[in-house]
C-alpha cells in the first residue's frame, strides 16, 4: 500500500462533506502526504486554536521530533505520532533535516475519546505493524482521492484510522498477557478494561473461577505483586498517562481511574508518587 502512496505523489486534502441532519463524532478533515528537507517546519500545540482535534502522522523517511511531556522523541520510518489540540508538545524538523511522513487530522467528541484512550494506554508515539501500515496508509489515500466525501464517509475514515492505531497500542498488552495462565490473563485484561469500575479481589477471584485464597496466591505467583497492589498500579499509570497526555480535571480523571473523588485520588497519587496530581502535571513543562 505504501507504494501506490508513493506513486499517488505529495498532496494535501481538506475534506468538506456537505452539511448533515445527524452529528457524527469522528470525522476525517484533512490528510496529506509531505516532505520537509532542510527548512523550517514546526509546530506548537498549543497555538493551533482552542476546537479540540487531532493529528497522526506517519514517517516514511527521514526524521523528525516530538517533544511531549518533558520527553524528546525521534520520528524515525515507521514511528507514528498521535497528539491532541490544544495540548502542550512541539513537533519539528531539525535544521538541515530532511522529514517525509503522511498524516491525518480527526475531529469530533468521539474521536477524541479514542485518542485520549490510546495515549494513555501507549503514550504519544506508536509502532505499527506492516499490516496496520498498510491500513493507515489505505484510509489516508481514500482521504487523497475520493473526489466527493459524503458525512459518512468521513466519520468512516476517521475511525479506520484510529481503530488501526488503537490496535497497535493494545498489541502489546495482548501479547504479554499471554505469558501468564488463562485464568489470571482473564483477569489482566479485565482490569485494563474497567480500572473504572469496582475491581474487589472477590470479584477478580471469580472471574478467574478459583476461591480467594487461592486466587492470591496464584495472581501473586504469576504476576510478581498482589491483585490489590496490581489494580493500584495500573490505576495510577493511567491516572499518571491522563494527567500528561490530557487537560482532563483531576476530578475527571480520578472517576476514570476508579477512585471514590478528586481528594482520594490526589491523596493516594501523593502517597504513592511522593508528589500531588498537578505537580506531577506540571513536569510535562520541563526541559527534556
């Protein structure tokens, strides 16, 4: 696929699909295929207006940089970037660079979620499989080179897009998780789905079908840490994504992670981390 993206040559789309009766949530509302060599190119995502969306963008060849949350990325081919808007990062080409990539801007409440999911889960650069390249690749070239795109199709195309990337974020969980036994990989998956939720070790032991004792001893055995200690890891790594990746409330991201209120959650998330929610947030701010 990514040769007759290359054949389609470099160009640029903005998609304007004619009004319609019904919302859609996740649409597609531009795309391009674009190189950079030896220029400057650069953007601050929190000068890009105040209407949430979204960027992915793909790199073919070359190199380029992001800078999210106090951390320094190289693009390098194969490297795909998903960040929000407005959100605090800079993306860039080094002076005397050369950067080709194509890309995807999303908009709408849904496509956002979506975003905000696999930010969390996998943070701001993502690697694809060949088969998920090739899909991202397909949707971007329907972008190119439908000459009319009707509401649906936007919407479709948007969510092609983040569906690839939200495949290739949980790729990775789903494969380890496979090193444990099926009963405690039930329950390891069930926790990532719902930190949300209540997640009581009775609960836990059920869906693995053993007793609670025995369900202990055997998450403990398997996983290295206690089924509690476990769901309160994996809250606080979330919460901790959340708080870097979004401009969500702490109040907002503590009913996400599955704390009782915005003041439990700052205090265990001080307990544990040694430091509050919003210092933690903060640090995004620092130099890499």
């Amino acid at each position: 696929m990514l040769s007759q993206l290359i054949d389609h040559g470099f160009d640029l789309k903005r998609l304007t699909p004619p009004r319609s009766g019904m919302n859609l949530h996740c649409m597609a509302v531009s795309a391009g295929y674009e190189q950079r060599r030896n220029e400057h190119y650069s953007w601050d995502g929190m000068k890009r207006g105040t209407a949430p969306f979204l960027v992915l963008q793909h790199t073919t060849f070359g190199e380029g940089i992001l800078e999210y949350a106090g951390v320094r990325h190289k693009l390098t081919p194969g490297k795909t970037m998903l960040v929000t808007m407005p959100h605090d990062h800079h993306y860039f080409l080094d002076r005397g660079g050369h950067w080709e990539y194509f890309w995807m801007v999303i908009s709408g409440r849904e496509a956002m979620r979506l975003a905000l999911e696999i930010l969390s889960h996998a943070g701001p650069v993502l690697t694809l499989s060949e088969s998920e390249i090739d899909r991202l690749v397909a949707t971007t070239l329907a972008c190119l080179t439908t000459p009319s795109v009707s509401p649906g199709q936007a919407a479709s195309l948007g969510y092609a897009a983040l569906t690839t990337l939200h495949d290739a974020a949980f790729r990775a969980h789903a494969h380890s998780a496979q090193t444990h036994p099926p009963a405690i990989d039930r329950v390891i998956t069930y926790v990532e789905d719902n930190l949300a939720s209540e997640l009581h070790v009775d609960r836990l032991a059920g869906l693995a079908g053993m007793s609670r004792a025995h369900f202990v001893r055997s998450f403990t055995a398997a996983v290295g840490t206690p089924p509690s200690t476990y769901v309160l890891e994996r809250r606080i790594a979330r919460a901790e994504r959340l708080l870097l990746a979004t401009e969500m409330s702490v109040v907002d991201i503590a009913a996400m992670t599955g704390f009782a209120d915005g003041n439990y959650f700052a205090k265990v998330f001080r307990r544990v981390r040694n430091t509050a929610p919003l210092a933690h947030r903060a640090t995004r701010f620092e130099a890499a």
